[in-house]
C-alpha cells in the first residue's frame, strides 16, 4: 500500500511530461524550426532505438566511469569524514586541501589528467571522483557531529569507547546526511563522467555528443542526453531504494 500511494503521488509529473513531450511534437512544425536545430520526439526515439549505434557499448563505458568514480568518491568520502569527526587535528589538516579539490574547476585541469594517466578510463574516474567526493565528506561529517551531546555523555558514563559511541550513536544518526550525499553524488557522477569524455575519448555518451555536435547531428545530441538522462535517474533511484529499505522506520516522515 505504501508503494502505491508512493507512485500514485508522481502520476501528476507523468501527466505533465506527456503533455510536455506531445506539444514539443506538435508545435515544431507549426514555428518551422528545422530538425537541425530541435528534432521532433519521434526523431529521437527512432536514433535511441537505431541498431547501428552501439548504444550499450558507449552507455557501460559512461556507467563504468562514473560508478568507479562514484564508489571511490563514498568509500574514501565517509572514511575521511570519520577521521576529521574523530580528530581535530586531522581536520585542520586536510579539510583545506578538500575545500580547495572542489573551488577549483575540474574541466580546467582535466586536460592536465589525460596526460599524467594517459589517454583511457583512469582520468575520467579521477575526475568522477573528485566532483563526487566533496559532497560525502561534508554531508557524512555534519551527520557524524549531530548526535545529541547528552548521547554522547550517556555511553561514556556506561563505559564505551570511543569506536563504540562511533558505531553505536555517529553511525546509525549520520544515515539520512550519507544518503544525503549519496544522492547528490550519484547525479554528479554523471555529470563528471561526461565533462572527462568531454575532452578526451574513444567512447561513451560525452564522445557521442562531442562528435554529434561537430557534424550537426542534434538528433544524436539529444539521444545521448536522453540516455544520459536515464543513467542519472537509475543511479538515483538505486539510492533511493537502498535508503528506504536502510531506514525503514524513517518512510513516513522523508518526502522527495
């Protein structure tokens, strides 16, 4: 029952994209804008669906790069905000440089990757990784420090370590920011995947659109987005899945 009021709540944002994508259709022809330009809907979904292009080999090469970029991202993300949580001087340590990896922008020095690591899939983990990973660190840190100061003072009273507070307060109160960031990374991962194919690649969605654009091909541009589209939501949607069956008792308050 609660997946189906779940559901039935996004049928209104269905409606509104069917409206949406049939006036797109509808109204080109009638403002004569060339397919150059804006393809019609029905142009892109017969390029989605066209067997010459390799759509699976090039949407697994941007999928590959922004999970390994991803999963570094939340793995050294949460493993670096439980250190500077634990120790203040770790903190004062390394938070500038984290501060200073997500000011400067990352398609200045992507260039500068591709020829340190060379012309493959390592650059664009690096750079996937690099926007994902200032998001896990903040978010996973501000819900390390949340819990309650009386909690704190309780499990000292009763003895526990300080990897028992850890384990038994910070952890399972720090859940809803971890997925907080888990969610903005996700779609970020994306986002950087393509900004690295963007400057140098034999594959992918970004390699796709990067080529599309230089031949004027805006039916393959807009199909790429499409997919690009797909791929961030199923990353999310993942997230959002493992969050809800993760805290199932927080269902009834967490509204998207």
């Amino acid at each position: 029952m609660w997946r189906s009021r779940s559901l039935s709540g996004y049928a209104p944002a269905a409606v509104l994209f069917v409206v949406l994508i049939a006036a797109w259709q509808a109204l080109l022809p009638v403002f004569r804008i060339p397919d150059i330009i804006v393809p019609p809907p029905s142009r892109i979904v017969a390029v989605i669906l066209d067997p010459a292009i390799n759509w699976p080999y090039h949407v697994g090469v941007t999928a590959f790069e922004a999970l390994a970029g991803f999963f570094c991202a939340v793995i050294l993300g949460v493993g670096l905000a439980i250190g500077i949580v634990m120790s203040r001087r770790l903190e004062r340590l390394l938070m500038p440089y984290v501060l200073l990896a997500q000011i400067v922008p990352k398609m200045a020095f992507a260039p500068i990757f591709f020829l340190i690591l060379g012309y493959n899939l390592t650059p664009s983990i690096v750079i996937t990784f690099l926007v994902c990973f200032f998001p896990m660190v903040i978010d996973t840190a501000a819900g390390l420090s949340s819990v309650d100061p009386q909690m704190r003072d309780l499990l000292r009273s009763l003895q526990a370590s300080r990897w028992d507070i850890l384990r038994k307060a910070e952890l399972p109160a720090s859940l809803p920011y971890v997925f907080s960031g888990l969610k903005v990374s996700s779609t970020l991962a994306v986002v950087g995947a393509i900004v690295a194919e963007f400057v140098s690649a034999k594959a992918g969605l970004g390699y796709l659109v990067l080529n599309a654009q230089l031949t004027f091909n805006s039916p393959l541009v807009f199909s790429a987005a499409t997919y690009l589209v797909f791929l961030g939501a199923a990353f999310y949607g993942v997230i959002v899945v493992v969050e809800r069956a993760s805290m199932p008792w927080a269902r009834g308050r967490v509204r998207r």
